[in-house]
C-alpha cells in the first residue's frame, strides 16, 4: 500500500513543526512549506519546500513533487494581530484567507470578546484585522472546498519547538521571566482557554480521519473550537507556571490589559466552548496544570496524540 501523502503548510512556525513530527512518526509521506528565512530542519524524508501562499510561487512545484495528496493542513498565518493591522492587512489576507484546505488552523480571534465560552456556532464578530481576516479565510474554506475542517485554538503553548521561531512563546516567556526572579506583570482582564499543542496535534489528525463522517450542514458541524476545558487569565497561567516550576508567585504581579496603549483591539474575553471536540472528534483537551506538568516534568509531553475517530 501506497504512503498517504500530507502537505504541512507553515512549518516554520510552532505548531507546524509538531505536525511535520507526528505525520512523519506515523509513517506519511510528509511535505512542508516555509516562506522566509532558512529552511527547518525534519529528520530523513519529510520533504521542505520554500512556498509564497500569497503570489502561489512555489506551490506547483511542491504538490508535483508529492504526488497525490491526502490531506492538507494549513498552519500558515501572520499571527500577531498588530502586524495585520493598517499596511499589513493585504499581506495577512493573502496569507488568511487561503486556497482550498482540508484542515484549516484559524483562531479564537474570531469572536468579539464580549462574551465567554463560545461555542462554534456563534456570530463571528472579530474587533481587529487579524480574526477579520482568519474569519475570511474561514468562509473561503468552507465555500471552496467540501472535505474541510477547521479548527479554532486559543493560545497555544508547549515545549519549545524543534526549529527556532521567530516569535516568542508566552509560556517560555513566563518561565523565563520567574526563573530570573524579575516581577512582572500578567494581565487579569483577558480571559483565554489555552491550547495545548500536543492536543491541537491530536486534534489535526482526528480530524483528517473523521472529515467524511462529518455532516454537511449545518456550517459550524465542521468547524471545532480548541482550547483547555477552564477559562482563565494570564496571572492565573504565570501563578501556574510558579507552582509547577517553583518560582515564587509573588514575582506574578497583576495588571489591566486596558490600561496599556496598544496598536490594534484586543478582545477581552474570548474563552471558548471546547465540548465539541471531544464529544465529535475524541480529543481530550488537557487542562492547564496538568499540561504544565508534562511539559516541565517529563510526564509524557510528546505530541503523539490519543484521539477515537468519529464514526
């Protein structure tokens, strides 16, 4: 039997470089795209190709080299809402809104903030150009391409990726932070439900293998929030981050995301509904600590996910 083949797009980026991992541990036939910089580096046989999502340049190439495809999954994007905002819009719409998928990485960002706990079937509203954009990018998904499904994380965190990333992670930066015993400031207005890596991996594959079983309609029955099961604030993940590693939570100081000028909105309170995806996919969202704990203290931190697929 022939290697099913999966194209990783964004493997430069975090999550897609433990998706490159876990499809390559697996057995698949694994190609990947990066943009800018140099190339990251995979063990034998994952197959790295430098693609511009935006202009098309290199993606032939790629898929030639391939062959046929079995899935496709989209970790590409301009992350950092700010950099979407006033000339960069056009650049992230190239990248956000892309050409058809089966799995698409969007975001929490879509939702308006004024609320908690949403589920996947409300208004999306997004208050900056980056959920605007990934909401695009959504909505041409879904219209183009029947066999789709699209998942939305929150923050995501893990341990530190095989390849160096241009942008920080918050949860490295936390520990950081405290293990040099420098005070610093967690807001306590901003409410997330973090997303685990090794569950957002668990949940790429889970989705590759019950897309067909998935209804048509409604809209939103392929489309699955993914995050923690508690909603909770940076201090709260800082206090967490002491507790496991033993820093002094004193250095964990509150402040008020509104009270900081910044250069684009940011929703207040986009903590998400998460039962979908482990009712209909089979992926157990890992809570915080618990996650905090594989992470620093070797209890099973990797990325092969454990997922029943949909019948």
């Amino acid at each position: 039997m022939a290697q099913p083949a999966v194209l990783v797009t964004g493997a430069s980026g975090y999550l897609g470089q433990f998706v490159v991992e876990w499809y390559a541990g697996k057995g698949w036939k694994v190609g990947c795209t990066y943009r800018t910089g140099e190339a990251p580096k995979f063990g034998s046989g994952v197959q790295v190709f430098r693609v511009d999502l935006g202009s098309g340049e290199g993606l032939h190439e790629g898929c030639d080299a391939l062959g046929p495809l079995a899935a496709v999954i989209n970790c590409a994007a301009q992350a950092a809402p700010a950099a979407c905002e006033g000339e960069g819009e056009a650049a992230a719409r190239a990248v956000n809104v892309p050409q058809p998928v089966l799995v698409h990485i969007s975001t929490d960002h879509v939702y308006d903030g004024g609320s908690s706990f949403y589920r996947e079937d409300a208004e999306l509203r997004p208050v900056n150009t980056y959920g605007r954009t990934k909401a695009d990018g959504e909505a041409e998904v879904a219209l183009r391409w029947r066999r789709h499904v699209i998942l939305r994380p929150s923050i995501i965190f893990g341990p530190p990726p095989p390849n160096p990333i241009r942008r920080g992670q918050f949860l490295q930066f936390v520990d950081s932070c405290l293990a040099a015993q420098k005070p610093s400031t967690f807001f306590t207005d901003e409410w997330r439900t973090p997303t685990y890596v090794k569950d957002l991996v668990a949940a790429c594959a889970a989705a590759v293998d019950a897309c067909d079983a998935l209804p048509a309609a409604p809209p939103h029955a392929r489309v699955f929030n993914v995050g923690g099961p508690a909603r909770i604030n940076r201090l709260d993940m800082a206090l967490a981050v002491a507790e496991v590693r033993g820093h002094d939570p004193a250095l964990a100081l509150p402040g008020s995301a509104a009270a900081v000028a910044r250069t684009c909105a940011t929703p207040a309170d986009i903590s998400m509904d998460t039962s979908a995806v482990e009712a209909v996919l089979g992926v157990r969202m890992t809570p915080f600590t618990e996650a905090l704990r594989q992470i620093f203290g070797g209890g099973g931190g990797g990325c092969q996910p454990a997922h029943a697929a949909a019948g």
